[in-house]
C-alpha cells in the first residue's frame, strides 16, 4: 500500500537531489530520511536513485516522481473537496493579483466576501504575472486576476470586465506647447488619440515590464516616435499624480479611475486631466480569474468569483 508520508519525502528528495537538504526541509534526520528511501525502493523493488554525488534519479525514480506528484495533489484536492462538503462556511482561499490591481479592486471585492463568509481565511499573493502564473500553476495560490490571454498553461479562465488603458494629457501641457489652440487639439485627440499630435511633448511612464508601459512603448514604435520621457517610475499613481501637476502626459488604466469617486459613485476625474481612449487593439483588454485546470473549486473560490463579477 503506498504511504503518502513515503511520497512526500521521496518528492522531496527528488527535487533536491541532496539528503541532507531534503532532510532539512522536512525538519527530520538524514538517517530516518534515507531509511525511507531504502524502505520505498524494497517495496518497490526497484532503485529510485542513482547513488552519486550529486543524486541523480532512475528511470523508475523519474516515473515516480511524475505520480508522487499527481497522488499527493490528489489527496489535498480529496480533502478539500470533503471539508467543503461538510461546511464550507469555513477554510482558505488564496488569490493572486498585482500590487497596484489588488489596491483597487480588493476594496469592492473583500467586504462583501468576508461579511458573508467571515470564517473564510484569506491569503493575498502579490506579484506580476509570471510571478502569480507560476504559483497558480505550483498551488500555493488557488486564484489569480490578470488581463487575457494568460501565460499559463492549464488554466481555466473566468471573465470579470473590461479594461481600458488611456491617454492622460494635462491642460498645463495644451497651454504649454499648443497655445491658442487648445480646444481643437482636444477635439483632435478625442476622434482619434495619435500621439505624433503629441511628438514634442514630454511623457511620465511607468517603468519597463509593466504593462501599461509595454502598450505605451508599442504605441511609440507603431508612430515611429521617440518620446521625450521626462520620468519613469514603478507607481503608477505617482504619474498620475505628476501628470495633475502639469509635468507631463502618460498613460493610465480607466478601471483605476474608479478608485476615486464622489458620493454618487461617479467618476471623479482629477482637475486639469484630459483622459482620450487609444485606437489601438492591445490598449484594450478583459480582466479575468484564472484558476488550474483539473483542480477542484471549491464553494469559497466559486462564490468570491460570483461576489467580484457583480461588485466589479
């Protein structure tokens, strides 16, 4: 009969390929982890490890190491499932969002969760989007928002709204560089948002990496134009705030927007800020949940979607 405890330490031995640092992590001793071994490779009549410096696994070791995997991620499924089925008013969930997203969307989506499900444990991971595909895909988060498509592999996606990334241009910068003709730039910009109209003009970008910034740049390449940056930044509010000061024009997600609003729930753009949509495809995104295919779903991570969809 396989032993999950067995599985759990041959896993670990497998991925280290050293005793001792296995050992370690599994806080027991080198000799009690190598009579394990012993005692899997005796009951499988077979040799799991090649006995050299460092390990190295066998045929039969690397086959096992693919269903040590499988098993041990089908017994946590097993068991959530049951917990779930007993009361699912209690457990974790794990989400995974970017630092900037998660500030705004977390606000209208984490009161309505907990105030329904207060005994829910909640586990935020924050990071990009390699960072929060890879722990989707390694289970230590059970979901992740982020804009389609989504880099990963076997992940199952869910819809949530539409994103929109737009041109932020100060009056300050109109009155600067096109004075006495400030409105028919305006109108100019809001039929069609070509940033050579802008090619003298001086930017604020988030830094390189970030999305919004890729967008920006292909833009820039697609007009062959090199912008005047007068800033980079990794805070995407501290452009948004430089730019309300008149510094310089950039670019800025409108569901970020809704993070400030008047008593009426409407937008409340900050004065001195022109906001024109880009007529370009990629500045125009879905915002998604994205969860591992196969895995089970549990109540909890099935009703935090339900509760974002109609908050968002």
């Amino acid at each position: 009969m396989i032993n999950f405890l067995n599985l759990e330490y041959f896993l670990a031995v497998a991925e280290e390929l050293n005793i001792t640092r296995a050992a370690k992590r599994l806080y027991i001793s080198q000799q009690s982890l190598s009579n394990h071994i012993s005692n899997m490779e005796k009951e499988f009549d077979v040799q799991l490890f090649n006995r050299t410096m460092p390990l190295t696994l066998t045929y039969a070791g690397r086959a096992l190491k693919i269903r040590a995997k499988e098993l041990l991620d089908l017994k946590d499924e097993t068991y959530r499932q049951l917990a779930d089925i007993k009361d699912f008013t209690i457990g974790q969930l794990s989400i995974g969002v970017s630092h900037t997203r998660g500030r705004f969307l977390l606000p209208v989506i984490l009161p309505a969760f907990q105030e329904k499900f207060p005994n829910i444990e909640l586990h935020l991971v924050e990071g990009n989007s390699f960072e929060l595909s890879n722990a989707l895909i390694h289970g230590e988060i059970d979901l992740m928002i982020d804009l389609l498509p989504f880099k990963a592999e076997n992940v199952e996606t869910v819809p949530i709204c539409e994103e929109e990334i737009l041109l932020v241009v100060p009056d300050q910068i109109l009155d600067r560089y096109f004075a006495g003709r400030q409105e028919s730039v305006k109108k100019e910009l809001e039929s069609n948002a070509d940033v050579t109209l802008l090619k003298d003009c001086p930017y604020l970008l988030i830094n390189k990496g970030n999305r919004v910034r890729t967008i920006a740049d292909e833009i820039f390449e697609e007009a062959q134009l090199t912008p005047n940056i007068l800033l980079e930044t990794e805070n995407i509010e501290t452009v948004l705030a430089l730019a309300s000061k008149g510094m310089g024009i950039t670019f800025y997600p409108k569901m970020f927007m809704s993070g400030n609003q008047d008593g009426s729930g409407s937008v409340m753009k900050k004065t001195g800020l022109n906001y024109f949509s880009l007529n370009y495809m990629r500045s125009h995104g879905i915002l998604a949940f994205g969860c591992h295919k196969g895995r089970y779903l549990s109540q909890a991570t099935e009703e935090f979607i339900r509760i974002a969809r109609e908050n968002i």
